[in-house]
C-alpha cells in the first residue's frame, strides 16, 4: 500500500451529504496563515470534478479567497448552476466555523475536434535539468512541496528590500515534490505556486496576500497525463501596484511547449 | 429633463425586495443572441455596487454567461459572501425564466494609501483624433454603442475567410456612444468590447461566444473621471484556440497612460 501524494490528501473531500463534504487543512501545504491557496484552489476544483454529473474537463477556474483559512477542517458545498449541451458552470463555497472562507466558480465543458490554433510561443529558457533548484533552507511547509528552478526573478528572502523596485518578471521551471503527474488539480495548484510579486519587487514589508484567482485550461488531460512529472515552464509578471492591490498574470508550458494554463490574480499589500 | 444614457438605462435594476431586483434586456446592446455580454456584466456590477452595504471601488469582476439572455425581463439577486476590513466579497446570479442565465462573483475594496509601481507601459498608438472611426453600418445594437478607432487588428465583417489564420491582435480607440463620463459600469461594459477573436483570426464560421470573463479595476473612481468621456486606448490578443475554446486578454488605457484594467475571458466555439 502506498501513501497517496501530500497534493491527494490535502484535496480529500469525504462526502457529509448532497454535494457536500468535509476538508481538513494538510501541514504539508502550510502557508503563512492558513493553507497555499493553490491547494485551496485545487481542493475546490476536485470537488466539482469528482462530482458524478460533471461533464467533462475543466475550462475556467475562479477562487476567492474571502477570509483566512485557520488549521483544522472545513466543509465544502457546490451547486450545479447550469448545463448546456457542451458547457456546465458550477459555483462552490468554503465554510469554516460558520464564516464563508472561499468561493469559486468553474466552468467545464467536453471539448470537440475543432480548427486549433496556438499562436503563442514558449519563452525561452534552458532545459529544467541545467537550472539549479532553488535552496529554501526550513521555509514554509508549500513551498517545499515544489522544486522552483528560477531562470529569472528568484525571490529575495531575507534580503534587504531594494531600492529601487525590481522587475516583477519570473521564469521559472516547476515540478511537484514528491514527483507527481501533472493534472487538472496540480495544475491549478501551480497556477498559484509564484511568489506573491510584491515580495520580489519590493521585499518583504507589510501584510499581504491573494484575494482571487482566476485559471483557464488549455489542454485537456491526456496533453496534462504527457507531461508525467516532468517540470513545467512557468512565467510570472505583474503590470499594476496601486493603493493596496496589485496583479499577477502567469503562464504555464508543458516540457512539449503546449501551452497547459494562463491564469490571472489579484492581491492585497499593505505597506 | 435628460434622457439617462442607454448604458444607464441597459443596467437598470427595480428593487423587488431584499437584495433581489428585476432588469430587462435594452435593443440598444442587442448582441447576435440576446444582450450584449459586457452590459450584462455592468449590470451585475452595479447591482453590487449600489447596495448599501459596498465598502468601496471594485477590484474584480468575474461574470460567468452560463446561458442565453431572451429579449425582456430577467430576476438578479446579489449576496455579501464576506466582509473584512478593507476587502468585500459578493456573488450575483441572474436568472430569466427559472434558469440561471448567469452567475458572477464580485471583490470591493476600501483603497488605502500605499506604495504605488506601474510597470506596465501604454503600447504606442498615435492619438485617438487622428484614427477613422469604423463605419459599422447597421450592425448589430451593440456595435452601434461605440465609437471604434481601430489603429491594428479591424474585424473583417464581410470578409472571405483568411487562408491562413491573421494575428489575434486588436489596438483599439473605444468610446461610449452616445458620449459618456467613465466609470466602472461602462468600464466593465468595455472590457467585453473586443469582438470574438476568433472572428479576427478565421473569420466569421461556426458559432462563438464568451463564457466566462474576469476583469481587474486598477484605478480609483476619481481617476476613471478624470478620463472624462475621452477615448481609451484597448488592446486584446489570444493565445489558444484548441478543441472548442479560445483565450482573450485585453487592457484598457486611460487618455493619460494610466492602466485602467485588465481582463480575460475564455469563448466556445465551433467550426
């Protein structure tokens, strides 16, 4: 018997009811308060995929992330809102001690044979197994969950902040840890595995955090299921840090160059 | 006294009891089938946004079209999922005859005083009073609500089909037509102004249409009306066309440089 992967425990939802279940925060994704989101993330979007009516592969994933997750269990509820004939919308909540900690919306679809296009192009940077891993010393519980190899735009912990604003821009190579095949819920997870973008740009000063993400999926599962656990391509910017909120936009590339999943956030900062 | 502007009028809700109200489709914003999707999204906005509960300026916006709007009435009933200190959270959903027709989740904000950093740079254009407006003819309502100054990427209504697929890419002058001072319901309404890229990269084929769309506010209310009913500067790509669904990601420019807001949304589409 083997044990499943720290990424499957932390996402298990045991049913309480009709499209409701019960979860329970994983050390293993720890993050400064509560959970990473992007197992929040991924916890949220599993409970729609395992549901027996969902109708295919995810499209659009979006999390709010409304209040602070603490340590400990949470349920989870979700509405099928509605279904089309190739599309089907869901909304989910996450409950903790009574206060909504967590909503989402995802949209699923059974994709077609259709006219592909792919205009976009990979960035360059060097195969993963010549870029080092990145050394995290003891940090926190998520970020040992992932090997960063950084191209570019490495975060600067426990460095003096600049003083000048440095570029938001990272490149980045990314794998589970332990080695997991990539799917639909560590994709999601991953979407959200970029250090906050004001910490690279500015250091680590006051409070700060997401407050809702948004991933689109672009590759159905059999392209995910080819990747197998080889490090994905990850780049990471942000265009905008005013009056309390800032953007992130990333991407990620399969090793084949497929583009698997853009995605989008905003978070809060205070100085 | 004054006739309210169509965008007023389009987005008009009357009250029928606890943060429920009934709205009704405007020919002015007639889209192929039903209304068009960003006076859709502007009305769920400002469902939110007048409550009297709303802390603040919008954040995020994400509008789920989850099913087709029919000519005439539709029921919208909005919920305060959580509320912090600086940062709010709602969900909206509008139904027409018992369906869901449309759901969206909805980040308010009291802006603080921070830091700020602008990275993001306008993309060069020249002025807005040098650019044709596109003669539109008598297209569709919605076309018609627009001044489009396009300086890279017209659609080609009309057109034979390109042979080989044309760049995603549209640089863009909009305006309200009639004029209108900016604010988050036309900017929300903006953001869905791009046509189907699709349409620009293969022409007009199958069916097509948004399914999801999330726009980011990086501006105050003060500094959208500073842009007056000036034009804004937009510009919208696609990465991905493959198996039914494409990507859009877009942003808005204020007369003045300033980066207004961002968006992306995800269409279906068939051959």
């Amino acid at each position: 018997m083997t044990t499943p992967h720290p990424l499957d425990q932390a996402t298990t939802l045991v049913s309480t009811g009709e499209r409701q279940a019960t979860g329970r925060t994983h050390p293993a994704y720890a993050n400064m308060a509560g959970p990473f989101g992007g197992a929040t993330a991924a916890t949220l979007l599993r409970a729609v995929l395992e549901d027996p009516a969902c109708i295919g592969d995810p499209i659009a994933l979006t999390v709010n992330f409304t209040g602070a997750i603490a340590d400990g269990e949470f349920e989870v509820s979700w509405i099928e809102k509605r279904t089309g004939r190739t599309v089907q919308h869901w909304t989910v909540d996450l409950v903790q001690n009574g206060k909504v900690a967590a909503t989402a919306s995802v949209v699923c679809a059974r994709r077609t044979e259709t006219w592909e296009h792919r205009p976009a192009v990979m960035p360059d940077a060097p195969p993963a197994a010549e870029v080092a891993p990145l050394d995290l010393g003891a940090r926190l519980g998520w970020l040992q969950r992932y090997v960063f190899r950084f191209v570019e735009g490495d975060p600067r912990f426990g460095e003096a902040a600049p003083e000048t604003p440095l570029s938001a821009r990272t490149l980045c190579w990314l794998s589970d840890l332990p080695e997991r095949t990539l799917d639909f819920l560590s994709l999601a997870a991953l979407s959200d595995a970029f250090i906050v973008r004001i910490i690279q740009v500015r250091g680590v000063r006051g409070p700060m955090g997401t407050i809702t993400l948004t991933t689109y999926f672009h590759a159905d599962a059999e392209t995910l299921a080819a990747n197998g656990a080889r490090p994905i391509l990850g780049v990471a910017d942000s265009r905008v840090f005013n009056r309390g909120f800032a953007d992130q936009e990333a991407s990620l590339w399969s090793q084949d160059g497929v583009l698997l999943a853009t995605s989008v956030q905003a978070s809060f900062y205070r100085d």
